[in-house]
C-alpha cells in the first residue's frame, strides 16, 4: 500500500507556482477573499489561502463584512470586486449565513474571476472540456493527486461516492474526459444507490465524497483499488486535547491493507484544494492579461 501524500504534491504545486509569478511583469495575481462571519473552520481555511498566496507571491485582499449582511449589500461588495480591474480571482468562502443564498453569491462572482469554479457558467464549461472555465479545487486537485501519482484512469472504472455539485459532479466530468490522463468509465453513487457495495467493490479508483465518518468499510473495496478519501469529518476522541479527531470518509485502518494506494486524512485532498485555487488564480490573471 502507497500513501499518496498530499502535503508533498501540494508543496510542488506551490513551487512551480511561485516561480511563475516571479517571471511575470507588473502587477501579482490578486486574489479578494470574503469571509462572513466567525466560523472556526472558515477562520482556519482563510488563513491558509492567505499565508499560500504569500508564500507564492500573490496579492490577497481580505475582506470582512458583518455577519448581519443582507444579500443585496454582498451583491453589491461582489460588483464592486468584479469591477475592480486590479483582482484577478474572487472566493467568497463557504459555508454563509443561513440567511443568505450561497449558490446566487456563487452565481454574482464573475465567471472569468470565479476561481473557485462554481459558477454555472464555468460548470457548463467543464461538461464542455473549454480550458477557459475554472474547475473546483477540490475535485481539481483530485485529478493532480491521480496524475502524480502514475495513477492512469483511461479505461480503468471510476465510482464516485457523492453528487454534490463541489466535488461529486465535476470529478465526474473530469474523469470521464478525452484527455490523455482521463477516458475512465464513471459510475455515480448517492443515497438512493441500491447495493452500494455491490458498486463500489468493482471500482478501480474509488472517490469518497459523502462526508459521512468512516463510512467506507473493508467490504466495500476491491483488493488493489485506488482510494481517494475527500472527507473531513470531526469525530469525538476524549484522548485528544481538543477533544475530537479529523477523520475521512473511509474507515482507514481496515481500508487501507486492501489498496495499492490511498489518500491520509488529513494530508490527502485537503492541502490539494488550497493549491489549486492558487493555480486558478494565477491562470485567471494569465487569461486577463494575455503575452
């Protein structure tokens, strides 16, 4: 069993990225990042997207409206971001208050500076195979992890556990394109799947993306798979000083024996996630400002 180690292959990302910002003339990619309210993780993962940006030379502008924002004020702070000819890339970090509809903010980001890639139009472009759109960290880095990792998907079966539209959908597509790191046959999975094991064990590669603790369980892979565990889940663990561990979306300890490789939690997906909106960003400045 090989560990596919995230944290390394992020950290390669990252160099190739400085680099290239230090061969750019004038202006650094700008990336704004908004954040509304306290959430601890937010808190958490906006600090590591904004010490990133640094370490590779990009401009990061962060900016915090009151939690009390209605949705036509952050409408109108996202405009504003859009006209701004000085940022190249817009992240509005997720999850927002209850109160305010996450997918029309998505929808407000302008899609040339929407480098979280969910807008529908750089969704559309995906299904398209148009290098122009942005495609989600997530299930972008996904695709890295495989690539540097020798791991070739064309012909090989694909199941993907999960359909959200941030990693379920898009991993899909990807996966499933006529690129020379691609052509797999993809099976999708969700919650009405009847015989889910049944599925699962015939994957060749399989993608767990459910954020469900553990839920993945030895009888559900085939010896020799490749397994890649994009959940985060916060589990009880009275040993730990805060009281909780990080755990995917597979059961690791039984799981792993079985695969020829496999993604840790955390140090798997999660850092490949940060580095692909950074490439995102820089391309956004390229497409903006071609040589």
């Amino acid at each position: 069993m090989e560990l596919i180690d995230g944290n390394r292959i992020a950290a390669d990302i990252v160099a190739e990225l400085k680099a290239q910002v230090a061969r750019l003339p004038g202006r650094k990619p700008c990336l704004a990042l908004v954040r509304v309210g306290e959430d601890p993780a937010s808190v958490s993962y906006v600090k590591k997207k904004e010490r990133t940006s640094a370490e590779i030379g990009l401009e990061s502008r962060l900016i915090l409206p009151p939690v009390t924002i209605t949705q036509p004020d952050l409408f109108a702070l996202i405009d504003g971001l859009n006209a701004d000819p000085d940022v190249d890339g817009i992240l509005v970090q997720s999850p927002l208050p209850k109160d305010l509809d996450e997918v029309a903010v998505f929808r407000r980001i302008a899609p040339h500076k929407d480098v979280d890639g969910f807008h529908t139009a750089n969704l559309g472009k995906l299904a398209q195979e148009d290098d122009t759109g942005f495609v989600a960290c997530t299930p972008a880095g996904i695709m890295e992890l495989l690539q540097r990792s020798g791991v070739k998907l064309a012909g090989k079966h694909v199941v993907v556990l999960g359909r959200s539209l941030i990693v379920g959908k898009p991993v899909a597509l990807l996966a499933m394109q006529k690129r020379a790191w691609a052509n797999a046959t993809v099976t999708v999975c969700h919650s009405q799947t009847t015989d889910l094991p049944a599925l699962t064990r015939q994957a060749d590669v399989l993608i767990a993306a459910i954020g469900r603790a553990e839920f993945v369980t030895a009888d559900m892979v085939r010896p020799g798979a490749v397994v890649i565990d994009v959940g985060v889940n916060r589990v009880p663990d009275p040993s730990r000083k805060t009281g909780y561990r990080l755990t995917g979306d597979v059961h690791f300890p039984t799981v792993s024996p079985l695969c020829s490789k496999i993604t840790p939690v955390p140090g798997g997906v999660g850092p490949m996630t940060v580095a692909m909106l950074m490439q995102n960003t820089v391309k956004a400045h390229r497409l903006a400002h071609p040589a």
